[in-house]
C-alpha cells in the first residue's frame, strides 16, 4: 500500500524477469511441450478445469469478455489498471 503503482510496476517486473517462462493460460500448451521432455512427462496434459467442465458444477454461464456491458469492462480495467499494464508488457 505505501508504493506507487509505477514501484509495484517496477518491482513485479524485476521479479517476473528471473523467470524462465513468463505467459498467458493460452500459452500452456507451448510450455508444457517445451518442458516435458526434461520431467518425462507427455507433451501434451489432459484438459481439466474446462468451461465445459464447471458448466456442469454450477447452474449458472460464466460470461466472456465480449459479453461484458461496455461500463462493466471498463470498471474492470479501472480497477485492474497495473495488471492491464504488467499484462501489456
């Protein structure tokens, strides 16, 4: 709480920059191929945790992104501002 959003900035990508692999969810697929072969697993892991799977644990849709209201997305963004920042950099 007693740093700036520029030093939380700048402190999480000094962390982030001593990691190997730094990515998206969507990039899993990509990681778990390059490294597999060194832990002896399958290139490829099992899907878990899909839509489809939740889908029938709940009774209720989650929403994607294009399904937000326009002021819905962009409260999203105000209040997530330096996770927009890190995630664009």
């Amino acid at each position: 709480m007693a740093m700036t959003d520029q030093q939380k900035y700048a402190a999480l990508n000094r962390a982030l920059s001593q990691f190997w692999f730094v990515g998206s969810y969507t990039d899993r697929d990509r990681l778990i191929a390059a490294i597999s072969r060194d832990l002896g697993l399958p290139a490829a892991a099992r899907r878990r945790k899909t839509a489809a799977e939740w889908g029938k644990r709940v009774n209720w849709q989650p929403k994607k992104a294009a399904e937000l209201s326009p002021a819905t997305h962009e409260e999203i963004l105000a209040h997530n501002s330096l996770d927009q920042a890190q995630w664009e950099s």
